[in-house]
C-alpha cells in the first residue's frame, strides 16, 4: 500500500538498530545482569536503562522502549491496527492476571504491563468494582464471560481459556482490515499456539473435551483437527503436519518433542517459525509487511531481552540461556 511509505522509510532505519545476533553474544557474554545493561547502554535502550535505577527493574526500560516504538509506528502509519494486533495481548495479560487475582484475594501488581491499548488502572478500577461497562466492548464482552466461566467451574483455567479465545478474535479482525499478510500471521499464530497446547495437553493426560475449550478459533487447521488426532499416536500427528505448511515445526520441534517431550526446543521451533514469516517484510520496499515484520521483531526482541535479564539475575548458565533463544529479526 503507497500509503505507507512513509512509515516503511522510518521502519527501515529503526530495522537498523534491532539487536543482531552478534550484540546478542555479547549479552550472553557479560558476566552478570549489571555488564548486561552496560552493554545494551551502547544501544538505543541505553537512555531507558538510565532512567531505571536498578538493573532488577529491567522490565520497566524495555517496556518504556516498546511504548515509545508503538507510538512511532501510530504516528508514522495513522493507523493504529497494526500496534493494536500486538498491543491486545497485554490487555488480556492484565485482566487475565486481575481477575485471578481478584478469587484468590492476592496481588500481583508486579507482573501487570502498562503497554496495552487500555490503562492498567483503568482495568484495575473495572475489576475492583465489578462494573465492565467502560471497558472497550471486545474487552467488556470478554470479562463477562470470564467471570461466568469461573463462576460456574470454579477453574482459573477458564479464564484463560475464555480471554484467549476472545483475544484471537479480536487480532484476527482487526488483521483482516490490514489485509491478507496481517491475517495469514495471526492466522499462523493462532496454529502454532494450538500445537503447543495439543501436545501439552496429551502430555498431562487431559481429557479431549477440555481441549475443545482451550483450542483456538480461526486458524488454518480447524480445531476439529487436534480433536481428531488426540487420541492417535503422536506420529499420526506428526506426519499430517509434515504435508502442511508446519513441515518445519515437526523437523525441528515435534520430532524431538515424541523422542524426549523436550518443551524447550518445541517452543522454540514454533517462536521461530512466525519470526521467519514476519521477515517476509524484510525484502518489501513498502507495505504492511515491513510494519508488521518490524514490530514482531521488537516483540521478540522484548522476549530475548527479558530472557537474558531473568537468566543472568539467577545465575544460569550461558549454555541454558543459549538454548532457548529464538531467532533474532537482524
């Protein structure tokens, strides 16, 4: 779409200051979290580490980077769709985490992100008052069936069940208004999403009919598929994926996952199979698809860098961190 040419010009220059895998081994490298935060100060997150006191608070620097990178792409594209397919995310963390909050009469501030298309406080106040009327309706809908599910259950898992639902939905409606690459990622994230979830759910014992209510509408494999094949081998499985378009998930995830049930590699594969879609947007000169493909990098960018910080902070091993990193964007 011409109409984003601008905003494709202002992308391909901040592509450049994505973290690559070289800054990545240097990360890994540094001895402890605080060497870690020295060298990311040579980057572009080097101001928001500055602004943040404590190196335990990293999570603080890099979700102020992400907001500020949202804003960005807002003003540059004048469409706010594209933020939103990865902003939703956080209001459904938010009202996930509240709302089980809220039965179990703890709290869990620390683990809310101010970043989503709604104030925390404003889901905060919504919650506490057991009134959903100001929430947007997709988010008003969704905690009202939330509320009924946990109510008639008495399972926090509905909630998640009931939110992720609603959650897709809305990503997947709000990708169609940008067209067929938007809605082939949600699409493709709605698949991986619901392997992983068959897979972990053959592994616990499970029942099939709970699956059904964890599985996820509106990808390219209907949920009646999963159901199909979970009560078959796992090689069954495997080989119906290998003649779709997930023939890379079983080589590199699946495979490994009915030898050992290593969920480690599994997740991996299935994190980086969406990155290699969104680098589609790499070799567009202008379109949906850099926008896109450069905000999923900064989504998994936040991911690696949260990852480093947790592990260096407890002292894991460069060999464990190593392990689970997913493929960078650069």
């Amino acid at each position: 779409m011409e109409e984003y040419l601008y905003a494709t010009a202002r992308v391909k220059a901040l592509e450049i200051k994505l973290i690559s895998q070289n800054l990545t081994e240097r990360l890994l490298d540094a001895p402890s979290a605080e060497e870690t935060a020295k060298v990311l100060s040579e980057t572009e997150y080097g101001s928001y580490f500055g602004e943040i006191g404590s190196v335990y608070n990293f999570e603080e620097a890099i979700y102020k980077h992400l907001k500020d990178v949202f804003r960005i792409i807002d003003d540059s594209t004048g469409n706010p769709d594209f933020t939103r397919i990865f902003r939703y995310k956080y209001d459904i963390h938010n009202l996930k985490v509240l709302l089980k909050a809220s039965y179990i009469g703890e709290s869990y501030e620390d683990i809310l992100i101010p970043i989503g298309t709604v104030e925390v406080e404003r889901i905060k106040k919504t919650v506490s008052d057991k009134d959903f009327s100001e929430l947007p309706a997709f988010l008003k809908d969704a905690a009202h069936e939330a509320v009924a599910g946990f109510e008639l259950n008495h399972d926090p898992q509905y909630v998640d069940f009931i939110l992720d639902r609603y959650l897709y939905s809305k990503m997947l409606d709000t990708a169609k208004r940008l067209g067929d690459f938007a809605e082939e990622f949600v699409k493709t994230e709605i698949d991986l999403i619901n392997i992983n979830t068959f897979l972990r759910f053959r592994k616990i014992g499970i029942s099939s009919s709970r699956l059904k209510e964890a599985l996820i509408d509106g990808g390219y494999l209907k949920p009646s598929f999963y159901v199909e094949y979970f009560a078959e081998p796992l090689n069954s499985f495997a080989e119906s994926l290998s003649v779709s378009r997930y023939d890379r998930v079983v080589d590199e995830g699946i495979q490994k996952w009915i030898v050992d049930q290593d969920a480690t590699q599994l997740e991996k594969a299935l994190d980086n199979y969406l990155i290699d879609l969104a680098k589609q947007g790499k070799y567009e000169a202008f379109g949906v698809k850099p926008i896109l493909g450069f905000l999923k990098a900064k989504d998994n960018e936040a991911k690696l860098l949260r990852l480093i910080f947790v592990s260096k902070i407890n002292e894991i091993p460069v060999e464990k961190i190593r392990e689970r990193l997913r493929d960078t964007y650069v």
